[in-house]
C-alpha cells in the first residue's frame, strides 16, 4: 500500500515514473500503474477483489506476496467458516469439508487440520487468478516482495514460488532486495516494520530491472478469452 511513506515515494509511483521516462524496450510510451492494495487482504480475499482489477481493462495484473501466503490464505478460510460466512468457491468449500472443519469446530484445531491442505488451497487460488486473468487479456504477474524483517514466513517462500511459477504466473522474485541493508535503514521505525522511503526506491529499482528482463513477456497481451 506504500503506508508510511508520501504519495510520490511508493515503489509502483517510483516506478511508473521510471517507466514513462525511460521507456521499457519496444513498449508504449505513456504508462499507468493502478495501486488497488487494500490494508490485511488475504489470498482468497485477493481473489474475490479481482474483478474490479480487471474492469479497468489493464495489460497487466500484479499480485503481490508478502511472505507467507501458505499460513494466510489457510487461516482466512478458517476465520470465515467459523463466522458461519459461506465460501463462494466450490473447490474451497469442498476442500474445508474435507478437512472436517465448520462453525462449531475449534479455532486452534481447524487451523492443525487445514495444514495438510495449505498447498492445495494456495495452488487452486493462485491457478484462478491466472485464468481470469487471461481471460481478461491481461498478463498475471507474481511479485513477489519479501517483508523487512527475517521470520517464520521465510520457510514457505520456495513452495509459495513453485505454486506461482507452476499455476502460471509471471514470476519477479524480490526476495534478496534487500540484502546487505540494515533493517533500521529499511523499516519505518523500530516498532513499525513497514517499509520506508529507502526501501520503496530499492525495491522500485529492482522490479524495472526485473521489467527490463522480462518485457518480451509482459509486452505481449494473452489472448482475450470468450465475450471479450
């Protein structure tokens, strides 16, 4: 979202400048980046957000990772079944169901029996993106975009990658932008880990260098898919 930081600071504002000034190889000569983040969004929250991406008709879609989509698109579901909320998916529904978990089952205990399943719920999500997406005219692209500090979240990242790379995306992986920074040079303040204006121009250097090298890709709009 670019929280903490001015309007003009943020990774994708750095970037669309960059882009409209330095031009991306044979790519159109104005650019526009759309920041649709919304503050605690889940995976399948992302999902069900999709659509009002794809009214604005774009050549491209980011999805942006964080660092551990396994545990947070899991725990999501859990939160919304003990609500009583329904799943609008069938496959997650069915999924829930055979984890033996509904509204009368235990927090702690419908999170150990989603485990098991974590792969198979991030993987549906991640392949449903990409299909509307595509048929959409738009390029999926994961970004992803580790947080500031070391943690737990860093054991599901190689898996998070394959599901990504596997279910179709466009893969940018920033996980070593920052290395070799000080997390107190990076981060907004000791107790707010979000990232600074420092580390918004490091990661906004990085991803156009990641543009650069996969414009081939990103430059070619998918096929648009039945009633588009």
């Amino acid at each position: 979202m670019g929280w903490g930081v001015g309007d003009g600071e943020t990774f994708e504002a750095l970037l669309e400048d960059r882009l409209n000034r330095d031009g991306l190889g044979s790519g159109p000569p104005r650019w526009e980046i759309l920041n649709l983040a919304v503050p605690g969004y889940e995976p399948p929250q992302l999902l069900a957000t999709l659509p009002k991406a794809l009214d604005f008709q774009p050549n491209a879609v980011f999805y942006v990772a964080p660092g551990g989509e396994l545990s947070a698109a899991a725990r999501y579901l859990v939160t919304v079944v003990l609500k009583g909320i329904e799943i609008p998916y069938a496959p997650l529904r069915e999924t829930v169901q055979r984890a033996g978990i509904d509204a009368g089952t235990e927090k702690t205990t419908a999170e150990h029996r989603l485990v098991p399943f974590r792969a198979e719920i991030l993987s549906w999500i991640y392949q449903r993106l990409v299909v509307e997406c595509r048929e959409h005219g738009a390029v999926p692209v994961f970004l992803f975009l580790p947080q500031v500090y070391t943690g737990q979240w860093q054991g599901e990242t190689p898996e998070t990658l394959r599901l990504a790379g596997e279910a179709g995306f466009v893969v940018l992986d920033l996980g070593n932008v920052y290395a070799n920074q000080d997390i107190a040079d990076i981060r907004l303040a000791e107790w707010d880990d979000h990232p600074n204006a420092r580390a918004h121009r490091l990661i906004a250097d990085r991803l156009y260098q990641e543009l650069r090298q996969h414009a081939d890709t990103l430059l070619v709009r998918p096929a648009a898919g039945p009633g588009r």
